[in-house]
C-alpha cells in the first residue's frame, strides 16, 4: 500500500510500492480489454441485451475502488462494468451475466446494468439515472446506526446531477453526516445532452456546499490523483466527518449505448479528450520509474489478456437458465 | 387483554420489534420531534423517547428516504417507513417498485430488502391530493407483499409480521380507522379497536379472514368498507339475506384457500372498494375468482366502488363517493334478486 | 399512400399537429440534439431543424419537466412528453396523478390540462429497469385517457386526436414495434407499418378495433400481444378455430360497444397482456366484461399473461416471461375443450 | 402605485401613495381577518375539512401579489388562504368552497388546500410539498415561448427545498431563463420539523447560486420591504433576467394544521416572533405617516370585518352541490 504524506495533493509517484502500481496497471487495464471484448461480442451479435461502456473512464472505477476495503460497499449505475471489476467482481461472472447465463453474478437476471455482487461489496447496479444515490445514503445510515466502520462509494453521472433524487439523497447524507462519498464522473454528457444544457454552473463539486460539506473537483483521467482524493475523502468518512463529493473530470471514448457513433460530440473535443487517455497516461507515469519497465507492463497485460478471452471463452459455452428459473427469486 | 385503537396498537407492536430487534428503525417525516405528533396520525407518538438513535425524522423527501430506507434495508437493518398519506407514495414509487421490489429478483437472489411501508389511505375531507386508496398501484408489483389492516389486533399482528418477513410489505391503513385521539382525532372515523391480549402474536400476511358466516352471498372487502360491508351483513339479516363477510385483507398475495370456498357455498360475490372502479383490487379478485370458481357462480361478481372520479372535498360529495353500507346492502339485494 | 413504421408515423403526426398548431410542442431527454436520436426511439429525429423553439430537450428530471409540461398545458401549451422508457414514469407519477388528472375536477371545471405523454414500454433484453409494461397503472386514474398503439395508423391518427384532445392522454407505444432503424434497431421487432394516407386523418381515442372477424372465441390484445394474437388466430385456423381479434387500443375509457357484442357472438374470451398477470389491464377487462354480458359467457374468461415476477435479463427467460403466439394458440385450445 | 427610486433598498415611505398604503393595509388586515373567522368557524364544528393557516405570514402574500399584474399567475400550497385573497379572490368564494358549497370557487370539489381561479391568475392550490414549483416552471415556459410578458410566482415553504421536485423545477427555470418568482416562506417549520433538522445550510436564498440565478433573503414580515424586494425581482423577470429566487422569513402565529398546539417549538422563539407581527409593524410605520392616522385604519378596519363577516353570513348559506356533479368535471 501506498505511504503518502497526508495533506499533499499532488501524487509522489516515489511514495507508492512497485507492487502497489502494478496492480493499479492491472485493474485499469483489465476494464479496458474487457470492454473492448464485450464491445466486439457484442457488435458480433452473440452477446444479447444493450451496454453502456465505460472506456475512457477506467481511472476512476479503479481510483475510487482501491480507496475501499473489501467490506466497504460501492453503488453502480447502467455504466457500471468498470466499477464492477474495479470492486472485485471478476471478468467470468461478469461475462457469464452478460451472456444471460445461469452462473453469471445475477444469474442472467441482471444483465448489463444490474450486475452486483453483494459479497464483494457491490449491490446491484441501479439503471435509473441517480436512483442508487439515495440507496448510498441508507447504506451509509445502517452502517453508522450498527457503529461499523464501513463506507459507501456510490458511482453516478453528471446527467445525475439534475435528478431530485440528488437532491434529496445529498441533503440526507449531509445532515445526518453519513459516510458516504458520491463520486461524479463527470464526462460532460448525459446521453446525447450536453452539461451546459443542463446545468448553468458546470462546476460539479461546488453543488457539496449547499448542502453543507466537502466537494472536490479531481483530473478524472488521472488514476493517481483520483485513488488520492478518494483515499482522503474515505478517511473523512470513516472518521465521522463524511459525507463528501467528489467531481471526477473524464470522457467516454465510446458511444453512450450500443452502437452510438456519438455525431453530437465535437470533433475537437473528442481528440483533445483521445489524447487525454487515462491508460496512456499511467503507462508514462509508470515507465518514468526506474523500477518499473515495458516489459513489466507487457507481462501484465499479458495476464490480462489472458484472464479476459479466457472468460470469454467459458462465457460463449456458460449454462442458460432454466425456463422454470423464471419464477425463483422474487421473494426471500 | 386491554383495549386499543389501531393507533395504539401499531405503536406498541412497533416498540416491541424494536425492542426485539435492534435492526428495526422507523423512518418519515415528523414522526420523532419531542413535542410532535408522532407522525401524521399519532402511531409513532412518544417513540423518540425510548429509541432516540432509531427515530430517523426526515426532510420531506419522499423519494430519497423511501430510497434511504431500501439501502439500509440492503445492508441488514429492518426499516419501517411511514409516508403520512398515502397518495405522496407516488413521489416515491420508483424506489418501491424500481428498486424495492425488483433488486432482489435482478440480483439473481443475492440481496434482500426486508422493508416495511405503512400508507395511510382514504377520503376524509381533506380534498384529492390526501385522499387516495394506493392499494390498487402495488398489488401488480411482483416483489411487494401487500395487506391492509381494519382492526386493531390485525394492525398489531400484520405489522410484527411484516417486520419479520425479509421482502418489502406495503401496509394500508385506513385514517377513518386508527381511533387517534385528540387534536388528531378525525370526523366519521369507525371503531375499530379490538381486545389485545398481554402474550405475544402475530397475524400471517398472507390470509383473509371470515367475520361473519352465511350461505347466500359473499361479501368481500378491506380496510374501512370491511366495517361498512359488516353493517350492511346486519341489515340484510334483517331481510333474512345471509351474508358471509370476509376481509381480504392479504391483498397480494390474494388468499383464494379462504375466500374460494365461501363463493363455492353462496355462489354470489360482492366486492366493496373504495376507490375509482375501474382498475382497482377488485377487479383483479373478479378475474381471479373467475378464473378458479367461475362454475359456481350463479351470477356476475359485482363491484361496488367509488365512481371513476377524483376524491371531492365537499362532504356531501365525498360521502356519495365513497360506497356505504346502504350502497352495499343494495347491491347485495339486486344481485340476489 | 406511403409505407412506413410507428416511429416515422408518429414523427409526421408530431410535424404536423406542431405546424398547425403554434401551441404545441415537444418536451424530453435527448429528443432536440444536433446530431443525436431524437429521443431513444427516433420519434423526433430532426425535429429541431424544423421547430427549433419547441423542442425543448431537458436536462434528467422526469417528475420536473412532467410538472414543466403540466404547467405549461394549464397556460394553453399543449405539450408532448416523451418519457423514454415507460419505467421512468415512476418518477413522474406524482405530477401525472395527483396534478394532471386531479386539477380539471379539484378546480371544479376551471382549468384543464390538454397534455400528451408518449410512453415506450414492453421487455427488450434491457433487463428489469427498462422493460415493464406501465399501461396498467394508469387504466384506474380518473382524468387521465389511455391508449396503445400497435401499428403506425393508428399510431399517427391517434397522436394527432391525443394532441387535439383536452385532457391528458397516455399514449403507449410498443419498443418492438417502433420500426426503428439503424442503431436503434430492435431485435426481436414485429413489423407494424402501415400505408399511411397522404390525406390528413385521425384515429378516436376511445374505440377498440376488430383486426380478424371469428366466431369461435374472442381474443383480446393491445400493443405487441395484438400481432401474437393475430398469428395465433392464423394457427388456429388451421385447426378450424375461428378467433375474433380485437386490438382493445383504447385501455381508458374501455370500448365496450366493440368488444361487448364479439362476446355475445363467441362466448369465449381470452385476454392476452404482457406485464404480470396480477393487477393487469386484463382484470379490469374481465371483471367489467363480466359485469355487462356475463350471461353471454360459455366459460370464465381467460388471462394470458406474464407470470407474476419482475422481468428477467436472459433472452431464455426473457422469452418465457412473454406470452408468444404459442401460448396464445393453447390457451384458447384449452379453453375451447 | 409607488414611485420608489429604483436601486434603493431602504423602503422610503414617503414615496408612497396614501390610497395605495391603505389598500395594503385592506389586504393584510383582510388575510388576518379571514383566517381568524375560518379558525373561529373550524373550531365551531361548521366547516368541515381541514386546514392549514397563514396567521402571521400575511406580508408575505400580499407583499408578493402586489408586485405582480392581474394577468399573472401565482401557484400556491395546501396553506393558501393568504396567497389567493392577496391575489384577488373574494372572501365570498373563498368561504363558499370551505364550505363545500357548489358556489365555491372549485364549486366545493377543492377545498382549503386547492383553491384557485383561472381568470384572477391563481391555478389551484397544490398539496403536494413543492409540486407547484415545477408547475410554476412550465407556466413561465409558456409565457415565454408564447412572447408575452406575464411572470409566475410560485409560493412554497422552507420545508419544500428538501424536495427533488424544488431542485428539478429551480434548476430548469435557470437554464431557460423563466420570468419566475421562486417565492420560499420561511417560517422555520416544515410541520412539526424545525429547519435545523432537515438542511445544514438554512440560509435558502444562497441555494439559488447554484443553480446560476440569484436570491435575496427579506425580512417577510415587513411588507413593504416584501413588496419592493418582489417588485425588483419582477421586473427582473419580466425583462428575461429571470429567475429570481427571494427567501422571506416569516413565521406562522398558528398550528401547522387544525388543532395544533405547537409544542414543538419553544415558548421563547414564539415570544420574539409574536413581537415581531406583521400587521402591527405595519400599523406603526403607517401612522408615521401625517396623511394617516388611527381612524382612517379604523375605517379599513370596519370594511373588512363587514366584508368578512358578510361572506360567513353568506357561506353558511351556500348551497351544497348536488349528488351527480360528484360526475362532473373530471374531463375537459
Ligand atoms: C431516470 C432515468 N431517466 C433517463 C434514463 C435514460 N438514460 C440512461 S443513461 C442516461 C444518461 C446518463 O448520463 P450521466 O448520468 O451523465 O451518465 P453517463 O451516461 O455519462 O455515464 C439517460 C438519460 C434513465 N436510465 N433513468
Ligand atoms: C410531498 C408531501 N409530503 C408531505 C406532506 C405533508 N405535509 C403537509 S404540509 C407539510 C410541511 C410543509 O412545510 P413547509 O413547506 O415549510 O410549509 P409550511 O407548512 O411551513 O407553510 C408536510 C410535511 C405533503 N403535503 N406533501
Ligand atoms: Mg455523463
Ligand atoms: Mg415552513
């Protein structure tokens, strides 16, 4: 684990363990092939359902969810695959859920947007826009009301922002002072709609103080500064001081569902964001260490590789459910 | 044994399942400030004093605490939500019905939420908006329990139940019904205490329940019109019409075990609904007991239910609404007839 | 005469009630972006070329820009809502019910509300968040209308009534049946176009229509089941079984007149609805066949329905929570033997 | 009509017009007035319902309603009394519908919480916590796609900010630059709750910040503080500067609804707030004024009270409705 001083906001790379970095390196990229698998199986057309994919935004799933502990619990939305892996899910029971089968995280019931997996820390994925904050808020309450030490992450977007359940479940967590962090991810569209259509104060994070706590705006696309901002507010939260808000700045490099050619982005926008890749950048900040080199990269993304076409392959031959499934698990 | 109101009794069995259980907590609006009413309607009355940390007054949110209530109910606590009147749940209704009720089912069996709702239904002067009878907007949600208490004994035994049972239970009450006191008192309200016996009970969520036996019609009914569906019973005795009396009141899961042998015997039904018509609970226990027993019906099920129109204020308009037992004691002799 | 499907249709109904009409206008997520669907479904794809002031594409705030449009209806606006997916409307219920229905009758006839909300529902391997069947709970809210529409002239005339009409009107559309195309294609589509007439027309609000002439049974349907219901009467006239079908279209009023006098010619009535079976369309349907012409009944009435769970993700599932033609065909074979 | 030099924020009494500071006069006394007699008459057992009252809170509605045109609209809360006398409505059909009487203004089918009247720009009363605000966007949308220069001011509580649909409907308003008066009475209560409770920030007007328009928080029992704080804020709107969010802190000198002893709040809040009563403070400054002394107030005073009392002579009276227009008017 890392040993970074308290109260400095800017990474020192020299402060982390090689290991440490090289996990983080793991995970990110690890959402990445993933997705870019399940974006193939899925144009393809052996994958069934709809997705919404998060490429671009791996940094903030790992950098939020490395912050956690196991115990700890994190909320999802539509667009939680990254955040999933990023808690300990893995790539098989992921997949095996996309391909409706019976042995994925769901059972096939889920799909794409409800994956979860209450043991490691992750409820179902919530495909309401902001519906799963106020849930982040009451997870919060139970564990402070049961005196546990546990915290919440609760995932959301900007297009969540403008929803009354925002509203309500922020207030909640701030006057009840709940550990809770609501993490943004701020990649400035909600489906096809711009912020500034939207919002007339774009600035995320500053929406904390009306309710009366933190907020903080951090380069989503940097995987360092976010696992640090998400560490510190962690802290607070599990301190008693919580709840806080964290604003993470990012981009999806892919369409918002399905087959989006994303036409009501600007060109520019999308190169200058391209160019901006959270992947990319770790890499060089990785590689600026001398303890860590290309081929260190190289035999993790190997790795990753193979754990990726290797659930694959057993998703393609994965059991279905059974038609009498159907009626099981509607009520405990 | 002592004699309480449903108020009276809805508070005590709550006290008890906190006190069995620290998992239990109440949520809602105004339901825990020290010289406060204990809710809209007295239940909570007092409460905060003896469970200061699990009296979770709320801002007016329905959305977000019903929201609130489902995530603690997810880690492992057992909320009971009091929404004031029934017609804001459909502030909230994405959670109960989006969430509440299906994360169970889309997690493939992996989580539960063990909620419990208590909705205050019913006409009683106050105009459209704090009016309504919800029961209709839940009974087709697959994932929901729903029930609906017209005594005093039940309301303590369904609700120690519903705290009990690891899926969300929506609980309609009727506000004519809940013999609140004083400044909370209500105009035309119904006794419906009941003798609560010392020992520990609880009533199942799932089973109607005979109160009156006869052979010529069935009658059946919840909530406030299971009074006035009583009343009537007694007025057609008076014409020799023997009519058996049942409360539904498990409303999802309907209990056709009870109900199905009483329309085999009387071959007539009646069904009393406040509400619109149209698209109630009764149409929905016509269908199904159709579909079951439809041979031995000797006539068409009939509904007696308010008119397809939003809940007037003026009382003369309200109480031409909202059926009664003359209403139901015609029906009945039309359908013998 | 042209040929096209429902999302086409609607889109020139859209075009041309905004072109006669100043007052109208369309509000919603994603429905007015350069470059982006018009809407989920691509209902109003371009619309903002051509109307670029009444567009208005809203920020994610479904209970906000309902109470927007309800708003702006009471001010002479007639506005057309877009909802997405019908399971959002949980979170505009509240706007929808205890305004847009109530406020003609609490006003006591001062105000009206002349509003349209177009509402995609049905299950299409999206899992159970975007997939229930809404029509249900809005059949039972007096001041509201409801419709379905399955195929693009009725979806187009009906539009264009609904927008002329002064009150608030739910018009369901069917995801599978919208025609789509591109990358908002559905798998599993029905083919619902239609020749469109050059010539400006409407379809009524409130009347059932006859899509098969049979003596035998009745079966009725509305959205997606209306197409199965029609391919199963054509398997079933191979066995010599000869099924009336009628797409019931209008959910709120019932059309009675139509349906009724099919069911004094057969005697045998299936009602085909996909949503859970309990507190469905199809009870109101049956108990109030039941009520006007249940001496023309051979047998009870039948519900072919979901069963009573949310709806599941896996195709496999997904297909056996949705009744199919097959299902239909021996439904009606059982009920006929 | 005044002739306050604008940008001044001091209310300059002298500039004001005797008949018009009498007029005022009328209105605040006639609200307080009417309230008591309904109080009187709910308490007698004659009127049935129930009912939510605005003792205390009348600068608030007048001040307001004064700002505004005839052609205007106002939206209003299950506590409208006030609102709907200020914006023109008649004692006479006010009480007519509390009596349930078909010569009410919703022909007995509303009652205390829904009373409005189309031609004198009050939509009915909404009783849903903040479900006018919404509302109150749409008819401002309508105003200003259809180019005319009417405003909204939308009338709700403290207790309302909490809610998402005040958070949805402030935050479109903003993006679309409405003419709508966002007007919070802030009467430190939501109920039974006391404001502390349920925001950390109790300051509402510095919510409009973040939703990028501005707010102004008034003294709400100095009505002509009231009334020039609306007027600016109205004539923001009006010239499409609009929204405009002003907070006005009042307080109910009455229970929450019925028979509501109000032992939730302290005997020393009540104390300072009872000192601090609306109508005496506008009495005093009133009679600062040479033009005007006790007896011209005497003379309103009269006035009112005969109207007042004629409308409960009348009221008694009313006819009820008859038992089929339960049928009616549910469709247009
Ligand atoms: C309540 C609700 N309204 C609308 C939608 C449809 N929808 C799905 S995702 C989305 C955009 C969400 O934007 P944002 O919150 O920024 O998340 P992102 O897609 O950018 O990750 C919309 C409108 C929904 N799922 N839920
Ligand atoms: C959505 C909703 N929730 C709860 C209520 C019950 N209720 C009526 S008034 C009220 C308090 C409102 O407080 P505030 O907005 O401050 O207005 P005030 O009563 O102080 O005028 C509550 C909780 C309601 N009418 N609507
Ligand atoms: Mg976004
Ligand atoms: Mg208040």
């Amino acid at each position: 684990m890392s040993a970074q001083s308290p109260g400095s906001r800017e990474p020192q790379l020299a402060n982390y363990d090689r290991d440490f970095l090289l996990k983080l390196y793991a995970q990110i990229l690890l959402i990445r092939r993933f997705e870019e698998q399940v974006k193939f199986l899925f144009l393809e057309g052996t994958m069934p359902g709809t997705i919404h994919q998060c490429h671009g935004q791996e940094a903030t799933a790992v950098g939020v969810c490395t912050a956690l502990n196991k115990d700890d619990f994190i909320t999802s939305t539509f667009r939680g695959h990254g955040h999933a892996l990023a808690k300990g899910l893995t790539p098989r029971e992921m997949l095996d859920e996309l391909f409706g089968a019976a042995t994925g995280c769901c059972k096939g019931k889920g799909g794409s947007m409800h994956m979860g997996n209450m043991e490691k820390g992750m409820i179902p994925g919530i495909a309401i826009v902001a519906g799963g904050i106020p849930l982040a808020a009451g997870m919060a309450l139970a564990f402070k009301m049961r005196k546990t030490s546990q915290v919440v992450a609760c995932f959301f977007g900007d297009g969540a922002v403008a929803e009354g359940a925002f509203h309500e479940g922020l207030n909640m967590a701030a006057i009840w002072n709940l550990p809770v962090l609501f993490v943004c991810e701020n990649n400035l569209y909600g489906a096809s709609t711009r912020i500034d259509k939207v919002m007339k104060n774009i600035k995320i994070s500053d929406r904390a103080a009306g309710y009366g706590f933190r907020g903080e705006t951090v380069d989503g696309n940097d995987l360092l500064a976010v696992y640090e901002a998400a560490r510190r507010a962690v802290g607070e939260c599990r301190a008693g001081h919580g709840p806080v808000l964290l604003e993470l700045l990012t981009y999806r490099r892919t369409g918002h569902s399905r087959r989006d050619a994303c036409h009501y982005q600007s060109r520019d926008e999308r190169d200058a964001w391209f160019s901006n890749d959270p992947i990319e950048r770790f890499v060089q900040t990785l590689l600026t260490r001398s303890d860590i080199a290309q081929i260190d990269l190289d035999r993790v993304e190997a790795q990753v590789d193979h754990e990726v076409s290797d659930a694959v392959q057993q998703a393609r031959r994965a059991p279905q459910p059974a038609t009498n499934d159907l009626l099981r698990d509607v009520y405990a | 044994m002592k004699r309480q109101g449903i108020a009276e009794s809805l508070r005590d069995a709550i006290a008890e399942e906190m006190e069995r259980d620290s998992t239990v907590f109440c949520i809602g609006e105004d339901i825990a400030v020290p010289g406060g009413w204990g809710g809209a309607f007295t239940v909570t009355l007092g409460l905060e004093d003896r469970f200061p940390d699990r009296m979770i007054n709320t801002p007016i949110a329905e959305l977000g605490f019903f929201g609130v209530a489902i995530g603690a109910a997810l880690m492992g606590m057992r909320p009971i939500v009091d929404v004031q009147y029934g017609d804001f749940l459909f502030l909230a209704s994405d959670q109960i019905v989006n969430n509440a009720a299906k994360m169970r089912y889309m997690s493939g069996g992996d989580c539960k939420v063990p909620l419990v709702v208590r909705v205050p239904v019913g006409a009683t002067g106050r105009g459209s908006q704090h009016a309504q009878n919800m029961e209709r907007y839940f009974i087709g949600v697959p994932g929901l329990k729903a029930v609906a208490v017209s005594n005093a004994y039940d309301a303590k035994g369904i609700l120690k139940s519903a705290v009990r049972d690891d899926n969300p239970v929506m609980i309609f009450e009727h506000k004519l019904l809940y013999g609140s006191k004083g400044a909370r008192a209500e105009s035309g309200a119904v006794d419906a205490t009941s003798d609560i016996p010392e020992e520990e009970f609880t009533v199942p969520l799932d089973k109607a329940v005979i109160r009156r036996e006869g052979s010529d019609v069935t009658i059946l009914s919840w909530l406030l019109m299971a009074h006035f569906s009583m009343f009537a019973a007694k007025t057609l005795a008076g014409d020799s019409i023997h009519a058996e009396v049942i409360d539904v009141r498990s409303l999802s899961p309907i209990d056709y075990e009870t109900i199905g042998p009483s329309v085999q015997k009387t071959g007539h039904v009646v069904i009393v609904e406040e509400g619109p018509k149209t698209g109630g609970v009764s149409a929905e226990i016509a269908a199904g007991l159709l579909e079951r027993f439809g041979e031995y019906l000797q006539a068409p099920i009939l509904r007696v239910a308010s008119p397809d129109v939003p809940v007037p204020f003026s009382p003369v308009l309200e109480n031409a609404y909202r059926p009664d037992s003359r209403r139901i004691a015609e029906a009945v002799r039309g359908l013998l007839s």
